[in-house]
C-alpha cells in the first residue's frame, strides 16, 4: 500500500515538475499529454490502492513518509493515511481531474501561456491530493493552503483584466477568512489533546469538554464556510468564473470547494461531540443552499449560473453533515463531480462554439449544432434537477431522505430548494438549447461548430458516470455499497428514527414531484422569452445585495479608518510620539550643552566653587 499511496501523491507533482523543467521546449500538444497522463496515472493508482484496501484486513494503513516537525510536545510527520474516506476522495479528484486535463488540451489551445496553465492545473491536484491523503491537520493545512494559492492563480489567470484580478484577489482574501478557522481549530485541539495526527485525535477526542468541542466544531465550519463557499464566505465562487472555463469544472467538480465538506466529514468522530455544533452546521448548509438557488434563478451568464448552482449543491453537503448523514454527503459530492464538470465541460464547449460568448440570451437553439454537446449537457441536467434514474435523483434522495429524520422544516428548505433547482437548470437549458437562433451576431452569420474530440470526449465519459453513478449507493444495497465502504471512517452519531420503505417511497416521490414541477414552471415560462423583469428579480441578479452589505457594513468603514488612521493617527500620534521623543532629546541635549564652553578656566572656576561648597558643608556639620 505504502508505494501506491506515496506514487497517488507524487505523480501530479512528477508531471509538474517535468513541465516546469522540460516546458519551453516543448510543443501544446507534448505539455498537454504530460500533464494529461501524470493525472490519469495517478487515478489508475487510486484504483489500485482501492482494490488493495478491499482485500486488506485493515481499512486504516498510516503511511510514514519522513520526520517532518518535532518541537517540545509537537510531533508531527509527513504521513499518508489511506482509508475509505482518503481513498473514495482520491478516485474522484483524480478520476474528473484527468478528464479536465484532457479537455484543456482543446479548449486552451493557442492560449498564452498554455505551459504554466498545465503547471498550475498539476499543482493544485497535488494540492488536493495532500490535503485528502494527509494523516494529520498540519499536513491537511499545506494541501488547503496550496489549492487556495492555486485557485488564486488560476481565477486571475486572464490578470490583465481588472474583473479577473479582482476576482482572483477575492477569492484569496475570503479564503483567508476561513483559514482562521481551520488555524483556531488546530490550537484547541492541541491545546487540549496535545496531537493533530487525526487516529490519535479521534481515539482522545472523548475527553473534550462539551465547550470545548463545539468551539472546535464551530471553528472547522467557519473553515468550511470558506473553502466550499457558504454563508457568510460564498460570495468569491461566482466571480471565480472569471478564470478559464476548465479551472471552473476542476475548483466545483474535484478541487477546492470540496475541501471544506471532506475536512468536516473527516472530522465526524469530533463533529459527533457537538449536537449544537452539528446543528448550526445543518443551519448553514440548508440557507445556503436555498440562497443560492434563488440566485442562479436570475443569472443571466451560463457559468454563473452553474456557480450558484454548486454553492446550492455543496449546502445540500453542508446539511448532510449537520444531519450526520456523513455517507449521504460523500454520496452527493461523488455524484456531484460527475454531473458538474459536466455540465461545466458542457458549457466550456458551448462558449467555444460561439467564440467566448456567456450570456444566455444570445444563444439559442444550439442543439442541433452540437450534435453531442448537447445530448451530453441534457443529461448533466436531467442529473442535477434530480429525475430519476440519474445519478442526481439517488444522491439528493439519499440526503433529503436523512434530513427528513433529523429536522422537518430543514426537509421543507431542502424540497423548495430541489424546486428551485430544477427550474434554473431548466430555465438555462430551455435558453441555451432552446428557442429561437439569438448567436448570429455573435458568429457574424456563421454556424456554431462543435468542439474537437478531446473536448468532448470527456463530455461522453461524464454524461455516463451521470447516468450510472446512483449505482455506487442505491437505498436498497446495503452491504456492497458506498456508505457500507466508509462506514468504519465516521464517528458514532445519535440514531434518529428511520424512515419506513413506504415512507422513502414517498420521499422519493415527493423529490420526483419537485424535479417535475420545476422543469414544467421552467418549460411554460422560457419556452418564448429571452428575459422578464417578473421572473429574473433584480434582487437575485445582484445575489440579494450581499456584496453591497459587505461594502456598507465592512468595506467601507475599514476604508475610512485606514484613510483616518493614514492622514490622523500616523503622523499626529505615532509620528508624533517618535518625534516628541527626538524633540526632547534635542532640546535636553541643547541645555546639557550650555554647560560645556570649552574653556579650561570656566571648568577651574566650577572645580573651585564645588570645593567650597563641600568644605562649607563639612565646616557647618563639624560646627
């Protein structure tokens, strides 16, 4: 296992390094492949080590690599741990991750800077690649810090425009934000346990003290709030649309915004401690997820719209987790990668087709240009609206059946949100591939032509994983499933009552009632119009003014204090206070010097009334 573990991780940084050194020498196509194939080594080793940890009599294999940090009580290597968890985020990452690679070669040719692309694309599976298969929070951290620096490259990549480097600066920033978190949940964890290697955390967690556990559990879902964009931290994801459409697919679909679901997930044994803590995260993910969803109802940019749609779809994760149903969560998050780089990849190709353009309302009844475009792109959408069989209909079955368990009203959110998305993932269906022709001012008269095969080839591979993916975890496999594989990683949770097989019958009717009438609703209304101030509100376009709040309430006065503390405090009181000091000094010294003439007979003087003062005073004492 040790060599398969070690070769999962290196591999991405093998194809990096190769790039890097190799790179100016080399043609698009060789770099491409290079970084192509580093990727989809890696995912055949996941494979590998996947079989190996089935027949293995231990699920739990720590992977020593070297000693990393030894200070006082801190001890901490650079180890693998390969389990169910670590392994099932390996498969997907790599596995989706290989197929962005691929699209890339086509959709990024004769870009600038087409080598460093590939470079940064490798770093951040690495990235993630450390962040999963770490065996302690130190070494999670590196790979957390490494895909947000990545991200950061990679949403900026375009960084002569103002809109992109804003972008990129802003998911940066937010990201820091959370990294608090993660950094405040660490020094508890020590302070108290005195280890971050996650075995020992969890074998010891249960001598925490409730406080102290919730504040741990708090900290980790500001961390997640960050990192898988949700409330209050969700606002930099849609702006991250910036960057170029395959570092889209890869940060919603295999990197980044998952990170935050797996670190929450990864920690249930402490999760499990707080019932309040579990509770606020339930909050959080089911908010956010309705939030976002009414957002992507108005967005008139077809990436913008995904983007809302997977900040809605990780709340739906968010809230799993707060309900405990950890497998659910995973369960989703697979199912997920598969339909949203798909639908990504899918839009990659539509925005090809029309020479950059992303406003869905110059496009239009594009189906029958792109011939495999859009039969890949409407099953991405049957799949994420939740009709069965896709693989969307079982995994947000298998969640909002769990909700339905652990909180009614958080079920009721979860059902209009289903609503909700069906009715925008319809609604950009209808006016991408729909409709009347709106593109021909943006092709100048021409045809849109369909994408080259390196492009939609992976588009085939994922429109199968969308269809077939339910099978990993179908509500009636129990033994032979997804949940029953990474049953041994997660930490006891209180049992809530189950529901009955009458019951998840209908739940699962209730999910398909939902999905229907959000295509329908979706269907009769965008079937003949391009827009319409009555159903696109204002109030959603501009994400209900939370950008505007943060400007108001944050920006704003922070600008004003600097500006304040630039012009008043600085020079006036810090300034002022250094100067007053050398003034002082100064004028001490001009005084002391006043005593110092130079002449030898102004010092006899002195020396001579010193004497009589001192032979006066022993004369008075005497006397």
């Amino acid at each position: 296992m040790a060599p398969l573990a070690t070769l999962i991780l290196l591999m991405p940084l093998a194809g990096f390094l190769f790039v890097l050194i190799n790179g100016a020498r080399m043609s698009e196509r060789a770099i491409g492949t290079v970084a192509t194939t580093a990727i989809a080594t890696s995912f055949a080793l996941s494979v590998a080590a996947f079989v190996t940890l089935l027949s293995s009599s231990s699920r739990e294999v720590t992977v020593q690599l070297f000693t990393w940090i030894s200070v006082g009580t801190l001890h901490v290597p650079a180890a693998l741990l390969v389990d169910p968890l670590s392994i099932t985020m390996s498969l997907f990452v790599t596995g989706i991750s290989a197929l962005i690679h691929l699209y890339s070669m086509g959709y990024m040719h004769a870009e600038r800077d087409y080598r460093k692309f590939f470079l940064y694309l490798n770093l951040f599976v690495f990235s993630m690649l450390t962040l999963v298969l770490a065996n302690n929070l130190v070494l999670t951290f590196v790979g957390w810090e490494g895909v947000g620096v990545c991200s950061y490259w990679l949403v900026s990549y375009y960084f002569d425009r103002d809109s992109a480097a804003s972008a990129g600066k802003k998911a940066f920033i937010y990201n820091r934000v959370g990294d608090v978190g993660l950094l405040v949940a660490m020094f508890l964890l020590f302070g108290h346990l005195h280890t971050l290697t996650y075995l020992s955390v969890f074998a010891s967690a249960g001598t925490l003290d409730p406080t102290v556990a919730t504040l741990v559990v708090l900290a980790l879902l500001l961390a997640a709030t960050g990192k898988s964009a949700q409330i209050p931290l969700f606002n930099w994801l849609p702006d991250a649309m910036e960057g170029p459409t395959p570092v889209s697919a890869l940060i919603h679909a295999a990197t980044m915004v998952t990170a935050g679901v797996y670190l929450l997930v990864r920690m249930s044994p402490v999760l499990a401690l707080s019932s309040g803590g579990r509770a606020t995260i339930a909050v959080i993910g089911g908010v956010t997820a309705f939030v976002a969803a009414t957002i992507a109802t108005s967005q008139k940019d077809i990436k913008k719209v995904l983007a809302f749609s997977t900040v809605s779809q990780i709340g739906y994760m968010v809230l799993a987790v707060g309900a405990g149903a950890y497998a659910a969560a995973i369960f989703l998050m697979v199912s997920h990668a598969f339909f949203k780089a798909l639908l990504f990849l899918g839009s990659g190709s539509v925005i090809h087709s029309l020479h950059g353009e992303q406003d869905l309302r110059k496009m239009g009844a594009l189906a029958k240009f792109l011939p495999l475009t859009f039969p890949t792109f409407l099953v991405g959408w049957l799949a994420i609206s939740g009709i069965p069989p896709f693989a969307g209909f079982w995994s947000k079955g298998d969640v909002l059946t769990n909700v339905f368990s652990y909180s009614k009203p958080l079920w009721i959110l979860g059902v209009v949100t289903a609503i909700l998305t069906a009715y925008y993932m319809s609604r950009l269906f209808v006016l991408t591939f729909q409709g009347t022709e709106r593109f021909r001012e943006v092709t100048h008269g021409a045809d849109p032509h369909e994408s080259p095969w390196v492009m939609t080839a992976p588009l085939v591979v994922l429109a199968a994983l969308s269809l077939l993916g339910g099978a990993l975890d179908l509500p009636w496999v129990h033994h032979n499933s997804l949940a029953g594989f990474l049953a041994p990683t997660f930490g006891y949770v209180g049992a809530h009552a189950a529901p009955t097989t009458m019951a998840q019958v209908g739940l699962a009717s209730v999910d398909v009632v939902a999905a229907i009438l959000g295509l329908l609703a979706a269907f009769s209304i965008w079937r003949d119009r391009v827009s319409s101030t009555r159903y696109e509100k204002s109030f959603f376009e501009h994400v209900w003014h939370w950008d505007d709040a943060y400007d108001t309430v944050l920006a704003r006065p922070l600008t004003a204090a600097s500006e304040f503390a630039g012009a008043v405090i600085e020079p006036r009181v810090i300034d002022g206070a250094v100067t007053g000091v050398a003034v002082a000094v100064r004028r001490s010294a001009e005084g002391a010097r006043k005593v110092q003439s130079g002449f030898v007979r102004h010092y006899a003087l002195a020396t001579v009334l010193g004497l009589a003062v001192i032979v006066t005073y022993l004369v008075a004492r005497v006397g």
